[in-house]
C-alpha cells in the first residue's frame, strides 16, 4: 500500500481512539493520540497535564484574540501555544510518512495532502453511555453527561478552528457507526482505503 495518513474525528465513547489503534497496527505505521500532547509538551516546554487540560477545547475568543499577536506581557494564552505545537507536529508527523491521527483537526489541517484518508467514528448514544460508564466506573447518568459535554467540547472546538463542519458526513472521506464492532470498523476502513487506491 501507498503512504497513507488516516485521521479519525470520533465521538466520544464511540471507539475512535481504539480503532485507529488497531488500524495503525494492521498496516504497521505510527499512531498517534494523547501522544499529540506529549509531542506538544515537549515543543513548548509547557507542562504536560496543564496542556492535556486544555486539549481539544476551544479558545474564547479573548484568548484567540491574544494568541493572534496580543499577548500580554510577550505570553502567549496556553491553549493557542498547545494549538500551535500541535498543529505544527501533526505537519511535522505527516511529512515522516503514514500515521494515524487521531482528532485535533488533523482533517483540516492536512486537508491538502493528497495521502489524507478522513474519517470519522459515530454510535448510538447508549451504546456510548455503556461504554464510558464502564470504561470510567460512572453511573448511567455521569456517562452520558460527560458524553455530552465532552462531544460539544470537540465540535466547538473543531468548528472554531476549521471551517468544515465537526461530524457532517461531507467533511469526511468515510463516516462509520462502531455499533457494527470495532474489528470490523478496522476493516472497512481498510476496504475503503485500498478501493481509494486502486481507483488512483
């Protein structure tokens, strides 16, 4: 197979994070995730649980007004600096070759490269609920608040930042339900990818 650079935008519970895992490990290539902020932190010199704080979660617009060029005091507002190294890894990761990347825009922003396959991991709410609320030891009730919470988080996030639609099928190369089971998401999104290649 050619170079290929997979980015998967998920809700959360859906699974997203596990079937780039499992996709990556399929066609031997790096996978990233959390790893985005330790890249990040290792960029900025920031520590890495205040950047993981403020991972996937948009500016106000004060804060995006300041990470333009108004700083106060030549600082930089911590979430466009972890914007900005994240950003300029994910660029950095694509140029090294195939990965997977998991969220934070990495459709957009390798919107242009032409070895970009999106893709994006949905599921039934309740399916999630359960999934979290196992995941995590949460009652019914917390899960879904999280859900909900964390979701709005990423598309106000994504929306902010890029101009295409956070979970709008035509966003995407590929959208697919997990209800099905993550092995066979894997699979299909393999399937969609050599169909892509064959058709070059």
């Amino acid at each position: 197979m050619a170079e290929i650079i997979v980015s998967i935008a998920r809700e959360f519970g859906s699974g997203g994070a596990e079937t780039g895992r499992k996709l990556a490990g399929m066609l031997g290539i790096p996978f990233y995730d959390k790893e985005l902020i330790t890249l990040a932190a290792q960029k900025t010199g920031l520590n890495e649980r205040y950047l993981e704080a403020h991972d996937e979660k948009p500016a106000n617009p004060l804060s995006f007004a300041l990470g333009a060029g108004m700083y106060l005091g030549g600082v930089q507002p911590v979430n466009q600096a972890l914007l900005k190294a994240q950003f300029d890894t994910i660029r950095q990761l694509a140029r090294q070759g195939s990965c997977v990347l998991v969220g934070r825009c990495a459709d957009y922003i390798l919107k242009d490269d032409p070895r970009l396959f999106s893709c994006f991991i949905c599921a039934p709410l309740e399916q999630r609920v359960e999934r979290i609320a196992q995941l995590h030891d949460l009652s019914h009730e917390a899960a879904e608040e999280l859900i909900r919470k964390t979701d709005k988080q990423r598309a106000s996030y994504h929306n902010f930042y890029s101009p295409q639609s956070w979970g709008r099928a035509a966003s995407y190369d590929l959208c697919v339900n997990s209800s099905m089971g993550i092995d066979n998401v894997v699979q299909l999104i393999l399937a969609a990818i050599r169909l892509r290649e064959g058709k070059k």
